[in-house]
C-alpha cells in the first residue's frame, strides 16, 4: 500500500513524458508510510539525471509532528535546492475550501456614455492585461483595510471580459478586508480610483484634444498631441451583495486560532480581546 501509486507513476513517465517535457509530482505526506523507500525510488528512478523529461516535485505534509518529520526527512532525501516549511495553523481562513477563498466583481466601463471593452482599449495601447491587474491591485483595499500598499496588495486571481464587462476574480482575506471591500463600493472610492488610474494609462488617438483638470484650472494640451481620456468605471453592486452574502458565510467557521482563543477565554465572564481589524474577534 505504501507505493500504490508507484505503477500508475512510472506508466504516466514512459507513456506521457518525452524529450524537454516537464511533468509535476505532488506528493502528500497524509498518512504514516515508508517514505524513506519511496524517496529512494523517486531518487534513483524518477529523478534520474538522464531523463529525457525534467521532474517539478511538490512536497506537503499534515498537521501532525510525524507527519511533518517524514516531510522533512523526504525532503532532505530528496536533496532539494530550496524548501519552505509554512504553518498555516494561525491563517484566518485555514478551515475554508479553496474555491471559497475567491470572489468576484463586475465592472463596467464607459467612455461618453458608451460601454467599451477594457481589453480591448489595452491592446490598442499596446498594454497587456496585467497592467490592468496591477491597477485593480492598487485600487482594492489592502490585506490590513488600510491604503494598498505594494506589500499589502490583494492578489489579482484573473479576469475575463463577459460581453462587455470586465469580471475580475480575487482572493478573499477575512471578513475585515471584505468590510472594507464593501465601504469602498457602497462609497464609491473603488470606482473613482479605478476610472482614474485607467484613464490615466489610455490616451486619445493623435490630433484629438483631451482636457485634464489641474488645480482646479482646465488644461488643454496644443493641437495634434495625444491627450488623456476619462474612462468611467462602474461596479455592479447587485453582483457584489449576491457573492458578499457568500464569502461572509465562507468565513463563519471558527478557525483554529479562534478555537485555541475561545478555549482560553470562556472560563471568564468579562474579556478584553485586543487584535488588528479583521483578525477574528467578532
């Protein structure tokens, strides 16, 4: 049982792997097996120097203190270049299934009054899409509520146009970020950010004039030279209530840290909890 997956491997490598391939092993350590013997095989049979395929090997373990020395133990063995071993015990959303750590927003964008493609106008720019993502990054809260910062930035997951609508899909942090998310919209802030720091990015075609107020003074730029553009971006807000509603109850679970806390606290009948906005204290 311990190389039960052996067969099924060495047959994906001779029937899917061929010259300059590359293939992904994800190798799991969930239950208690003989692990020195499979990093032995792995090392002198699938990570032989003289395949004709290169091998990414991904290595993840469970909770338990055995678990996690068989991983570092195989990892050791396996003699990679570089690891990483992360405790997400203490994350706010560690009990959440990955699909639910995602959301999305719809976006229109106008120009005049006229719906346009977002895509589209970047190709013509000569943009690509992930100037748009790195926009969208900015314009969203940060992971502490407060401005977004580079360091703080929410992670873009992606974005399609759906007819004319952008959709965008991002990484939900904890419910502090999606209260934060809902004043920016409800306000206004989200929109107006994004228009501007788009309009900025996207100029006129040669010859058409554009104005830009400075000061409260309208600047025209001379004849012939391209100017800005003002691109209004608006969220749909019937969209965003329907997945809100969602992810608050992605959220609801207590998580492990919350558990610990609750065990230390509940003896008491009055607590004084003291945490940075969207820990986990409600």
């Amino acid at each position: 049982e311990s190389l039960a997956n052996k067969v099924s491997l060495e047959e994906a490598l001779k029937n899917h792997c061929t010259q300059g391939s590359t293939i992904l092993i994800w190798i799991d350590v969930t239950k208690q097996a003989e692990w020195e013997d499979i990093g032995t095989w792995l090392v002198d049979d699938v990570l032989d120097g003289f395949s004709a395929y290169r091998v990414v090997l991904l290595l993840t373990c469970g909770e338990s203190k055995e678990l996690q020395a068989a991983a570092l133990q195989l990892s050791e063995q396996l003699s990679f270049q570089e690891f990483l071993i992360s405790d997400v015990k203490d994350a706010s959303t560690s009990r959440a299934k990955a699909h639910s750590l995602h959301e999305t927003l719809r976006f229109s964008f106008s120009e005049e009054t006229k719906q346009c493609s977002p895509l589209k106008l970047l190709s013509e720019n000569l943009l690509s899409e992930i100037t748009l993502a790195g926009l969208l990054a900015k314009a969203l809260p940060g992971i502490d509520g407060s401005a977004s910062s580079e360091a703080q930035q929410v992670q873009i997951a992606g974005m399609y146009e759906d007819g004319l609508d952008l959709i965008v899909i991002f990484c939900v942090r904890d419910v502090g970020f999606l209260k934060n998310l809902s004043h920016n919209l409800l306000t206004g802030v989200l929109g107006k950010n994004l228009g501007e720091s788009f309009s900025q990015i996207i100029s006129k075609p040669d010859g058409v004039n554009g104005g830009v107020a400075i000061s409260g003074a309208n600047f025209r730029p001379p004849a012939g030279r391209a100017g800005p553009r003002t691109i209004t971006v608006e969220p749909d807000m019937s969209h965003f209530a329907k997945n809100f509603e969602h992810a608050i109850l992605a959220l609801d679970k207590l998580t492990t840290h919350q558990t610990e806390k609750m065990d230390e606290v509940v003896k008491y009948d009055h607590v004084h909890l003291k945490a940075p906005a969207g820990a986990g204290k409600t």
